[in-house]
C-alpha cells in the first residue's frame, strides 16, 4: 500500500509539473469518453475494447502514442484476457504499467445491470437471475485488479442507474469501499447529460476516486443548461436511488441546474443544419448503394445554431466546412406513410392507431372489397400495420419532440431506429447515423468504422463527449489542487455536499 502511495504522489507531482494525465480507459467503445477526457487535457495512451469493429473506430480517431504501434489500436482485446504488463508491450510503451499511466477510465458493459438487458437475459434463458450469472456483471472486479496494477492518481467508471440495485446489491458502494482500502477518495452519483449541453436526456452514473492524498474526495461537474425531466427520468431516477444506503453512503447528491442557466440544446438546435433525406422513399435504389462513409453536403445556411457550430469544429479535430457523412437510414417501405403521419411526439400506440387508419383507406378504394379474413384482405394488413402489440410495445416507437432534447440513444438502434423518429414528417424517416451521432454529441468529424447497423450501435453504447468534456474537466482542476489536510468522513462528505450546492 505504500509503495503504490508513493507511486500516486509522483505522478501528481509530474501533473502539478504541467504534464497532461495520462489514460487507459478499459471498455472504451468508439471513444465517447476518451473525446471528452482529450478535449478537456488529458492524454490518452491506451486503451482496451473487444468489439471488433468500435476497436477500429477509435483507432480512425485516435493517435497511438508511439508511430509504429498505431495499428495495435485497432485491434480488439478482451480486458479479462488482456493484462496491462502484455498491454504496454503490445503497444510500445515501455517500463511498467504503472510508470504509463495517470488515470484508470472505463465504460463498463451495462447489459447485465440496466433492466432492459436484465428482461432480455430472463427471455433467453428463461432464468429470472440470468443477469447475476452474466459474466459482463463481474467486470467491475476485474477492473478493480487493473487499478492494482496500474496505481492511477484517479479512476472514472460509468454505468447505468440500475447499477445501483443488482440483484438488491450497490455495486458503486462495493468499488467505493474497495477503492478506499486501496488509498483513494471515491463517490458516485447521477449525470443527466442534458444538463451538460448534450441535446439528449440520457441519464447515467459516474464514479469518481482520487488519490486520498488529495485530502478531499472527487468533485462532479456543475450543470451548464436547464431541463425538465419527463416523469419517466424521475421515476428511474428515484427506483435506483432506493438502494443507496441512508447513512456512510460515498453517494454524492446529483449536481442540480440553476432556474438561469440556458435551456438545453434541443433536437432541432442539433439536426437542422444537417441535410434532408428523402431518398429512402424516393430512390431507394440510391439508398442501398449509399454507404456510413460517404460525405454530403451541408445545406446552404447562413447561420449555426451554437451546438451545430461546436459539431463542425470539435479541439483536436478536422473542421467540417463542406459536408460530413453518415447519412444513411433504414429502409422500411411500409412504415414511411405512418411516420408522415404520426404527430410530434407520439408513441406506439399512436403510430398502430395511424396504421389502421391507412390500411381502413387503402381497402375502401380496393374495387371489389375484400372479404375480411381473406387473402388479399391479410395481404394488404401486413403490408399497412406493424404487427407489434401496443399494449407490450409502447415505447418501441417515439417522433421526436424538435423543441426538447431527444431521449436516450441505446445500443438498441443497432437493429431498430423506431425510437428516434425525425420529426420533420415530409422526409418521414428514422434518424440516420450522423443524426444519432448528433444526439450523443460526437462531432462531425468523428468517423465511424463498419456498416450502419454497427454504427448505430456504436452511438448507442457511448459516453456522449460532451458529458465526459465536463467531468474530465472538474476531475482536472481536482487533480491540480494543493493537497487539503487529511479529514475524516463525516468533513468529507460535508465538503462534497457543499460543492454539489
């Protein structure tokens, strides 16, 4: 324990020097978080991701530290087979895990702890605990051997709100205590990354540990816009907060916005400057052949919305001043007609009662009509309304509100955009994949490897950048502050409690 004290001390003293921290972020995806933390100073030396294809996304967006090891980034590695030892020798760092690296990040896989995943678990294996077994719900222990190892002077971990109650179990209060037996300051709480400029409600847990050194436990990012929450945020919000202990809780209250601060971005401050689509229903042919790299375009405007123009220009990367690419959508013929339709806002339910009301028209002016229950009769039904249950499926779709942020982005969009209907009814479409990037903050610039489903899944699993640019930024002025004295708990968190004021 004192020889890795002693190892924090001298890597705080090298970035009190000027020296940018340095990451290893673990479970890093395309690079959500890795953006933000790089904007916001920090540099990134390494990182671990086992999908395939993100790997190579964030290889496209990323220099490698060392020249000759750049392709190493893109291959995908599994962090419960990969070790830091073999990772440094992999990619050209030389000496030992713990000279490399400042800051210990990671985007844990979520699947086995949100409750959707938990339902999809229970509806293969017919286990009602299936998610304790998931082996992704363990990896929380394994990143907790990497922080042996590796002795960063801090740790970011994000995750899911449920998080909070597997299986009746807080896990952020496990790694919070295993964290402060091993010398540092931890505390958690809840980001909404639309009080952060993020033009989408998407509500998340981030730990936070500092070296105790520090004297004064991790600091969480003060809200820069204002946003009312749907009912349905809060509800969440309030379920997983049940299981936060009453008392020796490392829970830090969430970071609440000011009634002044400026009103979140909205769906339409982050889409309208980008092109209209209308080829899926138009030429579909020139949609099958349009591929997520492929660049069109901007529109002729004028002006920028504020977020459009920090989409166009992100620090560190090329400025977009002609077009981008990713504009690519689903192709879903009988579906175009009900999104035209739908109004702002509506749901499944809504989008089955629009439906009938198509099929009802088409089959009054079929000459003679058909018998109900015929062929052509069930014919023509399929070929008019989906064939989901409105009652099982009220939320599998939603036309986006331009006026309010959009909800939450899942890795879901992979294999369905229904959730994210654009709300401009004469292009009558899903969202396409530079639309999505948008909602997650990732800017113009930024490069998705693959095809679209697994570009949209990429968008789904990430760290919004913006949301990560906040809390590298805090994280960074907590790392550079003078060492307070040593304090206990109860001034700790007297301390915390006062900052998140």
């Amino acid at each position: 324990m004192k020889a890795g004290a002693a190892v924090r001390a001298t890597k705080l003293e090298r970035i009190r020097r000027g020296r940018a921290p340095r990451v290893l972020e673990l479970c890093s995806g395309c690079g959500g978080m890795s953006l933000g933390l790089k904007a916001a100073g920090f540099n990134l030396v390494a990182h671990i991701e086992l999908d395939t294809t993100a790997a190579e996304s964030y290889a496209i967006n990323f220099s490698a530290p060392v020249a000759a090891c750049r392709e190493a980034w893109a291959i995908a590695r599994d962090m419960t087979e990969s070790d830091p030892v073999s990772l440094c020798r992999d990619l050209g760092l030389d000496g030992s895990p713990a000279d490399q690296f400042d800051v210990l990040a990671a985007g844990l896989p979520c699947q086995a702890f949100a409750r959707i995943g938990r339902s999809k678990l229970r509806s293969v294996t017919g286990d009602d605990d299936a998610f304790k077994n998931d082996p992704r719900a363990r990896l929380y222990q394994r990143f907790l051997q990497y922080v042996e190892a590796v002795h960063p002077v801090a740790i970011v971990i994000e995750n899911v709100p449920d998080i909070l109650n597997f299986g009746g179990h807080n896990v952020p209060e496990e790694i919070c205590g295993t964290l402060e037996d091993m010398g540092y300051l931890a505390r958690y709480t809840l980001l909404n990354a639309a009080y952060y400029g993020v033009p989408q409600m998407r509500e998340r847990l981030f730990l936070l540990a500092v070296d105790a050194s520090l004297g004064r436990p991790p600091g969480f990012p003060v809200p820069t816009h204002a946003a009312k929450l749907p009912s349905g945020y809060e509800g969440a919000r309030t379920v997983a907060l049940r299981y936060v202990p009453d008392e020796g809780s490392r829970f830090t209250e969430s970071p609440w916005p000011a009634s002044t601060l400026p009103s979140a971005v909205t769906v339409r401050d982050a889409l309208s400057d980008l092109p209209r689509i209308t080829e899926h229903y138009k030429a579909p042919a020139v949609m099958r052949r349009r591929h997520v790299s492929d660049v069109l375009p901007y529109p002729s405007f004028t002006s920028l919305t504020d977020y459009a123009a920090k989409m166009r220009a992100w620090p560190g990367l090329p400025k977009c001043h002609a077009g981008t690419d990713g504009h690519v959508v689903r192709l879903t013929p009988r579906d175009f007609e009900i999104f035209r339709r739908m109004r702002i806002g509506g749901d499944y339910p809504h989008a089955s009662v629009v439906a009938q009301a198509i099929f009802e028209e088409r089959l009054s002016h079929i000459r003679p009509r058909p018998a109900q229950g015929s062929e052509a009769w069930r014919a023509l039904h399929k070929a008019s309304v989906p064939p989901y249950d409105p009652g099982k499926f009220p939320n599998k779709w939603w036309k986006m509100d331009p006026a309010m942020p959009s909800r939450t982005l899942t890795a879901h969009m992979g294999k369905d955009t229904y959730s994210h209907i654009h709300w401009d009814s004469r292009q009558r479409r899903t969202v396409s994949v530079r639309e999505a990037a948008r909602l997650q903050s990732f800017p113009d610039a930024f490069r998705f490897a693959g095809a679209m489903n697994a570009a949209f899944r990429q968008i789904g699993n990430a760290v919004p950048p913006l949301l990560a640019l906040a809390v590298g930024r805090q994280l960074k002025l907590d790392l550079l502050r003078k060492p307070a004295a040593r304090c206990d708990r109860a001034e700790t968190d007297e301390t915390s409690d006062v900052a998140a004021a």
